[in-house]
C-alpha cells in the first residue's frame, strides 16, 4: 500500500507546486459559475481594425472550447474564424484549417499553440482601448510550457480544461 501511496502523493504534490494551484472547488458538470465568474473579470478591448475585433472574437471562442475540452466546439470556432480572415492571413488561416481538421483536442491544441504566436502580434499592434491578457501555462506539452491570449485576467487553461482548469499565470496585460 506504501508504495502505490508514496509515487501518488509526490504526483499530486508536483502538479500542485508547479502550477501554484489554488485550492478551489470547480464542479465541472455545470460551467455556468465557471463562466459567470470568468465574465466578471473580463476586459473589454477593441482594435483599430474590424477585421482584428472579428479575429480576436473567433480567437476567444476558439480558446473557450478547448477551455471546455469541446472538440467540436473548437472546429466549429476554427471554421469560423477561417471565414472570417482575409486572403492575405494565409498563414493564420492554414491553421485555423489544421484545427478544423484535426482528429481529437490534443491535436487541436498543439496547432493552438502555434496560432497563438501568429495571433498576438496583431492583436499587440491594434490594440486600440481596453486590455487583453497574455497567459502561460508552464506544464503545457510535457512541461515546454505554451501561452494564450485571453480577455480575462483569470486564469481558465486552455491547454488542460478542467484537469487543470486554472494552471498558468499571467504574463503580460497588453493595452
């Protein structure tokens, strides 16, 4: 019994420790406090473009499905965002397609990852009023660590779900 104790307890204590998780009671069979919470915190911005509010708009639903471990949901988010660019955001929109296309959320997440460092720079230069939080989870793809851009300074992980629901941290308010 010690031994299958003992490996447990330090994994629960590793987990725990490298994200400084806080211990709170999310009931994950009903989101709805989870997202009246997060909307309390919510920043609103907007950019100088129409076309970066759209993107950023697709981006947070997008972040909110995988927030959700909903495959579905983040191809649907993916799909839209995909209209919604113009020709010349060939790379964002290759991989928006990758996520429409991919066969389970791990995938959908990885290729998120990389979004994201296409995304944030947009969002950084039209910036126009309000602010955007840029968040990083550092056990993300086994402990290399990944970043999001959210609109809310809470933490919501979109690289775990609810396994990790507030796993990160913020790492720069961007306005």
């Amino acid at each position: 019994m010690k031994r299958v104790t003992m490996p447990f307890m330090a994994t629960i204590l590793i987990f725990s420790l490298s994200c400084k998780e806080e211990k709170k009671s999310v009931e994950t069979s009903n989101p709805e406090p989870v997202m009246e919470e997060q909307a309390k915190e919510m920043a609103v911005a907007s950019f100088n473009q129409e076309k970066t509010n759209m993107l950023f708009t697709d981006y947070q639903n997008l972040r909110k499905a995988l927030v959700a471990t909903a495959p579905d949901d983040a191809k649907t988010a993916a799909e839209q965002m995909k209209m919604n660019l113009d020709t010349e955001e060939k790379e964002i929109s290759a991989l928006a397609d990758e996520i429409s296309n991919a066969l389970d959320v791990e995938a959908q997440r990885e290729v998120f990852s990389r979004l994201t460092e296409k995304v944030e720079p947009k969002f950084k230069e039209t910036i126009e009023s309000g602010e955007i939080y840029k968040q990083f989870c550092p056990m993300a793809f086994e402990g290399k660590g990944a970043y999001w851009i959210s609109d809310a300074s809470e933490i919501r992980n979109p690289y775990f779900g609810d396994k990790m629901l507030t796993c990160g941290k913020v790492t720069e308010t961007i306005n």
